[in-house]
C-alpha cells in the first residue's frame, strides 16, 4: 500500500523546528509551573508526530531501505515509545526521573525528531540566488546572528549581555578566535557554555558540512549540481569524492574530539574539580576548543592558571589536539591513508603488493614540510630567549613542554600556558609572524594559511635563481595557486593594517603594539591577546567583530561572493612587462 503524505513530512519538519525553539526557551528563560507544563505538552506531540512521519515514509516509499538509515530510525521510534511507556504507564512526569532521572533525555528526542525531519527535505542549491562564496560567507553570518541571540538570553548569562558583547563572543565562538570581553568560566552559565561549545563546533565545521552530509546520509544519493556547489566550497578534486570528504571530516573531528576529551578527562587533577560532571564537561569543552582552534577555556587564565599550568600531561595532549585541527581535514585524511599504505607494505612485502607513487599528495608535503619547520624554529627560539623569563618557574621538562606550547599555540590555536603581557619584545614579534602565518588551509585555523606562506618563499627563492616557473618534488605549481597566494598576503595585510589604524582613532590611549598584536589574533583567528580586550570601546570590539569575520572566511571568499564570475573570453591582449623594482 503507498500512502502520499509528502505534505505530512513537511509539517513534522516544520513541527520539529518549533520543538527546538520550545528547547531553546526551556532552558533559556526562567520557568513556572504552568509554563513547564506546556513545553512538555508541547515535547509529547512533536515526538507523536516524529513517528507518525517516519513510519509513513516506510510505507509510502517503495525503495531499497539502507541498513544505517533503518537502525536511525528504529532507535528513534523505540527511545520514543520508551519514552511514552514511562509517561503513560508508570506515571512519571516528563520534566523529572525520566529514563536516567534527567529530563534531557526528552530533549534528545526531540533533536533526533528534528534531525530526521530536517535531512528529509531535500535542498538544490544551484536554484538558491547565492553562489558557493556567497554561501559559505552567508552561513557564517547567520549563525553569528542566532549565537548573539542565544547568549543573551536570560539563562546563559548571571548577569546578562549587551548585544555587542554578545555578537562579539558569538563572532569569537564561531570564528574560532577566542578573543573575550566577558570571562567565559565565570560570566556564562552551564547553558552558556554549551552554546558557546556548539558555536565553536558549527564554526570548526561549517553548518553547511552538517546540512549536506546528514541530508546525503538519509537520502542516500545527491544531484550533480550539489556536488558542485559542495566540492567549489570543500575543495574536493572530484566529484564523487564531495561527501567521502564530509564524512571524513565529521569522523576525523568527533573522533580526534573523543580521544583527547578522554585523555584530558584522566589527565586532570579530581581535587581541582569538585563535582564530577564539571570534570567530564571541562574535557569536553577543551577537547572541541582545541581540536577547532578555538582557544576558549572555562578557566579565567586559560591554561596558565594555578593547578593546571604544571600540568605537563594536559598541555601535551592540548598541542596533539589542536596541531591535528590545525593540518587539515584533508591532510589528517591522506596521512592516515599513507600510513595504511605503509604499514601494508611492510606486512605483506614479500607478496605481490602493489606499489603506488605519490600518495602523499604535494600538498600535504609541502604544507607538512612546512609546519614541521615553522614549530621547530619557533621552539628553538621561544626556548631560548624565554629561558630566563616566562619559562623561569618550570623544571627542565616542563620548560621544553611549555616552549613547544608557546611555539604552537599562536598558529590559530589561541590557549596560553605563560603570561602572554610578560613575553619579551623579541618573542612578541615572533608570535606575530607565527599568528599572520596561521594553520593550513581546509583547516579549523586562520591565518593566510602555511601554503601561503610556502608558495611564496618556494616563489622569492624561484625568482632568484631566474627561473620563470615554480617548481618543487618536480611538480610545477599551477599559477592560479602563486596568484591566489600574494592575492590573499596583500589582502590580509590590508585588512589588519586598516583595523590597526581604526582602533588607533577610538582608543588612542592604548599602546600600538598591544592593538597591532589584537589585530594579527583577530584575523588570525588565534585568540592571543596582551591583555586589552575588555578594555576596549564599543567601535574597536565592533572593528575586531569585523576583522575577526574576515579572517575566518578569508577576504578572498567575500570578494568572490561580491563580484561575479567573468566567463573565459576567447581571446588574449598582447603581453606587457610592468617594471617592478
């Protein structure tokens, strides 16, 4: 028998979404006993509806049921009829003792009704009058706007929020930055820091990952012309590659998140933590913070605080995470494959096993090579000239430790171990260099990106030698990649360049190398700061807003989203040298 109820699915969607606002207003305003009641109403029919939708599209749909999709749904229906046995049979309430005696339990249901409904719709994106640039800027806009939102409701806060303080932790949230005005541990509440959590996790990822992958996943198929717009926004080399590589992403980035939450988890001292949850929630926190290049902490002095700063084990893990955040989804995802290629081979080396070249692409070579260099350079000199100042207080090993952290945390990733106020000038203009450099591209870090950086030193060094091409592990570099490159040096240092000179105007009093280090952490999206921050006017956090924004989508993506494409002429102007030096 099939039913026609397509329009059925559109109102549970439709249904599920007002069930999230009811979720988000649960636990955002205060709440009486009249109004408790009427959410849970409320919950108990968006999760009646959730089934009734789900089984009609098992009875309307005469198609192959794949295995993963069927255990989803089978899972929602039977932790929603569970759900129900409780409330109707054994008596108990919905805001109290339900399941595990927590009422997040319904909420959970709630969401995955919502997740259902929401990745059944099916979205063209070439019949949208946005391009890829405009898209991707767009999604990054929006969730800023509905982060501001949610931090100022009453609940996230103690003692509230002003609309720019909170589009500016909104826009550090989401951009990953990890600049503050307010202290996250003390001035947001539980609830608070959850947003401020799932901002960092959509802002690392992209809400557009999330949407296309889970509407991919239940679907089970996608239109050529989504693959296109996704794989111009992922930069995926081919076109059936496009949702392989959302799904590494979202494997690599829940997977890696896990792990470090765990070894955080076990890393940290019980005394320093009271209630057991806050310990769990601490690991989660960081665990997102760092693996996305966030640099918020719930601590007021981030990791330099006391009971945590000669915490060897933490730190470590802390760099693991975020240096791995840092490479790349796609450079994570071809070192694991080049590490299954080589372990393959030395097992099976004496059968016939067939060798490829190059699978470990140029580009994660040269951006490996990179890093690597970049680090240990850092270190060496971070080491060296901090000896007898911020490294003072810790034994041979913990000075080694917090060198690396030092070295590694102003490439995007924002946590501080030392007093940042108190590193000498020299060091301070190292981490200048080490933030405008940035993490690489397709990454959750900022900065113009260690390609960047590559290309043009490999591009000084070709010049010098005469040569007219680019060539390195005898490739020759595409010269769309050489002028991108200076295309997105020159721009960065406009913008940070225009932002110095702004915040200059509105807070004269400050000192021009503390604004010049705010400017290079907002644009970086790093999060480093000399300690001006709170200090400043409303005009400079609304330019930081901006330069923070920038920085995170990059100032090329927004002139692309600004003009539009030129089609290829059939046709070349004659060649002329312009004099240059």
């Amino acid at each position: 028998m099939k039913f026609d109820l397509k329009y059925l699915n559109r109102i549970a969607f439709w249904i599920s979404t007002l069930g999230i606002f009811a979720i988000i207003s649960d636990f955002g305003f205060f709440q009486v006993r009249s109004t408790q009641r009427f959410f849970d109403g409320f919950f108990f029919f968006v999760l009646a509806v959730g089934i009734i939708s789900t089984v009609s599209r098992y009875l309307s749909k005469n198609r192959q049921i794949r295995k993963k999709v069927f255990v989803f749904d089978l899972l929602s229906i039977g932790f929603t009829l569970w759900i129900y046995y409780m409330y109707l049979f054994v008596g108990v309430p919905f805001e109290t003792d339900l399941l595990l005696e927590n009422p997040i339990w319904v909420r959970i249901a709630v969401l995955a009704t919502f997740i259902r409904e929401f990745s059944e719709l099916k979205v063209v994106y070439n019949r949208t009058f946005l391009n890829p640039a405009q898209l991707f800027v767009g999604s990054f806009f929006l969730i800023i706007l509905f982060g501001a939102g949610m931090l100022m409701l009453p609940n996230a806060t103690h003692e509230g929020l002003s609309f720019v303080d909170a589009l500016f932790t909104s826009t550090s949230a989401v951009c990953v930055t990890g600049l503050i005005v307010v202290d996250t541990g003390s001035y947001f509440t539980e609830f608070g820091q959850v947003i401020i959590m799932f901002l960092i996790q959509i802002g690392g990822l992209g809400i557009l990952t999330f949407a296309s992958y889970f509407s991919y996943f239940f679907s089970g198929g996608a239109t050529y012309e989504n693959q296109l717009v996704l794989g111009d926004m992922n930069n995926s080399k081919k076109l059936g590659e496009v949702y392989s590589t959302l799904k590494n992403v979202i494997l690599i980035t829940f997977g890696i998140e896990f792990f470090s939450a765990v070894l955080i988890f076990f890393s940290l001292d019980a005394q320093n933590f009271p209630p057991h949850l806050s310990k769990v929630f601490f690991s989660e926190f960081h665990a997102i913070s760092a693996f996305c290049n966030a640099g918020f902490s719930t601590l007021p002095n981030s990791l330099y605080e006391t009971g945590f700063k000669y915490n060897y084990v933490l730190h470590l893990i802390i760099i693991a995470t975020f240096v791995l955040g840092g490479l790349g989804f796609s450079i994570v995802s071809n070192i694991l494959n080049y590490l299954k290629y080589k372990s393959r081979r030395v097992l099976f080396k004496n059968k016939n096993f067939e060798s490829r070249p190059w699978v470990l692409t140029i580009n994660s070579r040269i951006n490996l090579i990179t890093t690597v260099s970049i680090s240990l350079i850092a270190f060496v000199l971070f080491f060296v000239l901090e000896y007898h100042n911020t490294l003072e207080g810790h034994n041979w090993f913990g000075k080694i430790v917090t060198a690396l952290f030092g070295a590694t945390t102003p490439r995007t990733a924002g946590f501080n171990s030392i007093d940042t106020a108190a590193m000498l000038f020299p060091t301070t203009m190292m981490v200048f260099l080490l933030m405008w450099i940035g993490a690489s591209p397709v990454s959750t870090g900022g900065g113009i990106k260690t390609s960047t950086f590559a290309i043009a030193t490999l591009n000084i060094l070709s010049l010098g030698r005469g040569k007219t091409r680019l060539e390195v592990f005898r490739r020759e570099i595409a010269d769309i990649s050489v002028k991108r490159a200076f295309a997105t040096i020159s721009l960065s240092l406009i913008v940070i360049g225009l932002g110095i000179m702004l915040i200059s105007i509105f807070d004269s009093e400050k000192n021009l190398k503390d604004i010049a280090f705010e400017c290079f952490s907002a644009y970086s999206t790093v999060g480093l700061s000399l300690g001006i921050t709170a200090d400043l006017s409303q005009p400079s956090r609304l330019i930081l807003i901006v330069i923070m924004f920038v920085g995170r989508v990059s100032m090329l993506s927004i002139i692309i989203a600004v003009f539009n494409k030129v089609k290829h002429k059939n046709y070349r102007y004659p060649t002329e040298e312009i004099t240059i030096n």
